[in-house]
C-alpha cells in the first residue's frame, strides 16, 4: 500500500496556493511539505526536499512552468511533475509533453480531478485532463500524418503492445522485465521493435500512442 504522497506546490497566487494546500491536507493519503512563489524557487525547494509530486502552475515569475519542468526532470528527473494551467492550446501541451510532465491538469476542473491526479500521478501512471485528451490525440494524429509514408504500418504483437502501456504507465525496463518474467534486453529489443512500426520515438509520443489505444483510461 502507498505510503503518504508528500506533494510540493508551486504558484504564485497566494490564495489559490492556499486553496491547493488545504484541498490536499484534507486527504488522509497526501501532504503538502513545501510551497513556492516563483519556478526558481519551485527548482531549488524540489532537489531539497524531494516531494514524491510537484504541483506546478505554468504561468509564474522568475522562471515559468515549463522552463522549470524541463529543467528540473534533467537534476531530478525521479520528481513527478503535475503541471497546473488555465490553457488548453495544443502548443503548451505539446511543449509539456516534450518536457517529461507526467500530468497536466486545468485549474478550472473539480477538485475530485485534481486529487486523483495527484494519486494517479505518484503511482507512475500519466494523467491528461479528460478536457485537454482530445488535443492529445491531434497531436499525436499530426505527427503520425506526416510518417505515414515512412512506414508500412506493421501491426504490434501482443508483447510490443503490453511492453509500451507499460511504459507509458511510467515503468521501467527493469520493472517491466520482472512483471512480464523476462529480461531486460528482451524489452529493449520488444520497444524498439514496436517504436519502429509505429514510427514513433520518446516517452510523449508513446503516452500519446497510448491515450489513443485506450490503454490510460482507468488510472
């Protein structure tokens, strides 16, 4: 069973940062440990205390959001990063995906959302906001568009299938080796294999891959 979710947050605005704080203490299974004003400040709290969760606004001064997730999943790429916004554009999303984000959530949905996307966020698992997945997916239509005529569009095995949900589940070779009682050249070899066929490369555009298949819908 999951111990304690220690979460930080990172916002600007004293009164919604206020609001978050009591919103997650209210939980028996979460706590904020830490708060700051600016995305510098949102760094340097991050690598001192280690939360299992950042809860990060994008829109902050000193150093946005997504300068800062960037910046923080390359010194401590183990923090998940829960990206907070009123924005919905493809751009930002995008951009965020590209980061290593593991979720993104509207500042606008009901907080039953948000908690389970903390939840779901510490467990490994990827979380999009129901509102923003079909933008996901546009995305990842786009980018397929334009390999189409690179691939012969070969289907995935059952294995290749499994070894990328996994994956964008946020587990590691290791961990899917040992759940799938193989070894951890087999999975390398099964991922490349299947990001081949599908044209695909990095963890954004197998999360995307994977929202399309269905595979995220129960975290």
């Amino acid at each position: 069973m999951m111990s304690e979710i220690r979460v930080l947050i990172a916002e600007d605005h004293k009164t919604v940062r206020a609001g978050l704080k009591m919103l997650i203490d209210g939980e028996t299974d979460m706590k904020v440990i830490g708060e700051a004003g600016d995305g510098r400040e949102a760094i340097r709290l991050a690598q001192e205390i280690q939360p299992d969760v950042l809860v990060m606004d994008i829109s902050m001064p000193q150093l946005n959001g997504l300068a800062a997730a960037a910046k923080l999943k390359r010194l401590a790429p183990e923090i998940k990063i829960l990206t907070l916004t009123r924005h919905t554009d493809k751009a930002y999303l995008r951009e965020l995906l590209q980061a290593g984000v593991s979720g993104y959530i509207l500042k606008q949905s009901e907080s039953e959302e948000m908690l389970r996307a903390i939840r779901v966020v510490a467990g490994g698992g990827n979380y999009l906001d129901p509102a923003i997945t079909g933008n996901v997916l546009d995305i990842f239509a786009a980018s397929q568009k334009k390999s189409r005529g690179k691939t012969g569009g070969e289907i995935l095995s059952d294995r290749e299938s499994e070894v990328l949900r996994l994956i964008a589940l946020g587990y590691s070779n290791k961990e899917i080796a040992a759940q799938l009682e193989t070894s951890v050249k087999t999975i390398e070899t099964q991922k490349a294999s299947a990001l081949r066929k599908l044209d695909i490369s990095g963890r954004n555009e197998i999360v995307s891959y994977a929202i399309l298949q269905g595979w995220l819908q129960e975290n």
